[in-house]
C-alpha cells in the first residue's frame, strides 16, 4: 500500500511545471550578427557542449526530487487481527483425469475445467475476511494440500500450482469428505463448511461417499457440493501420431450423490457448465457463509522520502560545482 503523508505539498510541483513553461518561452540570449552561416551546420558540438545542456536539467530534478520527500511518500503493509473465531472453510478440489476437459471459456479462450475452477476459486478466497481456508485436493486419493490457516496469498499461491492427475486419474469422493473432516478437527469453531467441487462419479476410495456424509451430519458440518462441466461428450486435448488432435470422450458427474451430499448436510448443490455460473456458486455461497467476526486492521508505514532527500541534494550538489566550475556561464 502505498501513499503520500503530506500530499499538498506535491502542489508545488504545479508550480515548477509552470515555471519550465514560461522559461521554455521566454527567448533568451543576445544574438550574435555574423556576415555568413555557411559552413556552421557542419560543426558537430563537442561532448562537453552536450554535456552542458544537462547541467540546468540537474537543478531541477533535484528541486522535483526534493518536493516528493517534503510529501513523504510510504509504503505500508496491512496487518489484521482477528479477536473472535471466523468460518472454517475446507475447498475439497477434483484432480481427476476428467478435469482436463475443454468445456470451458475464460476470456474467450477454451481452457480446463481446472483452470477456470482456479481462476474462480482464486475471487472467493481473496474475498474472505478473517476466517480459517484449507485445501484438500483427490484423485484416486485425497490428501491435504494445505492445513486451515488466514494466509490467503499462500492459499492461492498453491492453489495455482495444482496439476491434474496429481492425485490419481479416478474420483474418491469419499476419502475427500473423510480427509476434510480431519482437517476441520484441528482448529475448533462454531461454523464448519466444506465446498466439495467434481465433475466425477466416485470410483475410488476407502470410505463410500454415504459414510463420509453421515460422519459429516454428526459433527454438524455442512456441505457445498459442485458439479462441474457440460453433461455427456467433453473435448480433451490427446496426443496423436501426427501430433495433438481433439476427441470427445464420455463424461460422468453422478448429480444425484452430490445432490443427497448437500441436502443430508443442511448444504447446497450447484451444477456449473460455464464459468459464468461457477463464479455465481462461489459468490452465493460467500454471502451465505458469512459470520460476524470482529477484524482489527491497521497499517504498518515504512518512510521512502530519506532516499529522495539524499538524491536530491546530490543533484543540486552537483548542479552548483559543475555550474561554478567547468560549465561556468557569463553573461
């Protein structure tokens, strides 16, 4: 964050502007009648000539130098404290093989499933103020890709280094719930949510997508559930013997699991075909998970002017000792 303690002072700098205006149009000098200009255009000026022409331009970046540090410039970090507990919020994220679908547009450009899914996600976390975000991503497999925490730069910093497949080609939505709960038992608070995004039919596991949920109803957690992508054919992008072509293969999202997910767990279910809709979900849910958290910010300012102070008496420094010696003007 950066800014200006004392701003009118950058007034002057008006003031220096006009000043190089009328100075610019004021003719000076006297001239000098000759007999002839001939031959006077083939006289190249020496180094020193060029030299002299940026002695008066020393003055002033020193007097604009000097102006910047009177309006004390500063950069600050924004410090947050938070007194009472937040939402603690788990983004459970499908890596599976499907997620490379081309089913998607951000920006007029056909990317992944997975991309637009970050590119989204990314919004909503910069959006949450005070509460506890982790990250659990699955596969074949779930694992914790990050533990609660209220860093949210580090949060959508891995949350661009995710890579599909990372976890395995097949879908487990179960061990996805089951490792969530996990997470959520670390850092107590009176709200739990989990926000379980797939375009998958669960195939993979060890515990069944049913008894994660009834876990999930008896520790009171609620659940958003996300599906994601166009029913049927998706294109993907293959690797060919003449090289990387398109084919639709068959995808399936199992609607139906994610629908009695979301209504067991007092939750929600979403179904997103474009990133339109799936920055709607995201936003929905935002302003449905909001709680009352009493957040103490302030601004930590570290001073920028004593480096334009320095530099601007050495330009003026320098102006007096080259204008009084070796660039010695007389009228």
């Amino acid at each position: 964050m950066f800014r200006f303690a004392s701003p009118l002072f950058l007034c002057l700098l008006l003031a220096v502007a006009l000043v190089l205006f009328l100075k610019f149009r004021k003719k000076t000098g006297h001239p000098i009648k000759v007999s002839s200009l001939e031959g006077v255009d083939l006289v190249s000026p020496s180094f020193m000539v060029k030299l002299s022409r940026v002695v008066p331009l020393l003055k002033t970046a020193a007097l604009i130098l000097l102006i910047l540090a009177l309006a004390r410039p500063q950069w600050g970090d924004k410090k947050i404290n938070v007194t009472t507990e937040g939402v603690n919020i788990i983004l459970a994220l499908d890596l599976s093989e499907s997620m490379r679908a081309l089913d998607f547009k951000k920006d007029k450009q056909i990317v992944t499933r997975l991309e637009a899914v970050k590119t989204v996600v990314r919004e909503f976390i910069m959006k949450r103020e005070g509460d506890r975000i982790g990250m659990v991503v699955f596969g074949s497999n779930a694992f914790t890709q990050l533990p609660l925490t209220r860093d949210y730069n580090t949060i959508a910093f891995i949350l661009d280094r995710l890579m599909i497949g990372a976890a395995g080609p097949k879908t487990a939505i179960g061990d996805a719930i089951g490792i969530s709960l996990k997470r959520l038992e670390d850092i107590k608070s009176k709200s739990n949510i989990i926000i379980l995004l797939t375009d998958g039919k669960s195939n993979s596991g060890e515990l069944s997508w049913e008894d994660a949920t009834r876990i999930a109803v008896q520790r009171r957690v609620k659940i958003y559930t996300i599906g994601v992508g166009t029913k049927g054919e998706a294109p993907f992008l293959v690797d060919g013997l003449f090289g990387k072509r398109y084919v639709y293969q068959q995808v399936d999202v199992d609607l139906d699991a994610l629908k009695t997910i979301a209504h067991q767990t007092s939750g929600s279910f979403f179904e997103a075909q474009d990133i339109k809709s799936l920055e709607q979900i995201y936003e929905m849910i935002n302003n449905l998970e909001r709680t009352k958290v009493d957040v103490e910010k302030w601004v930590e300012y570290k001073e920028l002017y004593a480096g334009l102070l320095v530099t601007g008496l050495l330009f003026f420094l320098l102006y007096i000792v080259l204008s009084n010696t070796r660039f010695l003007r007389i009228p």
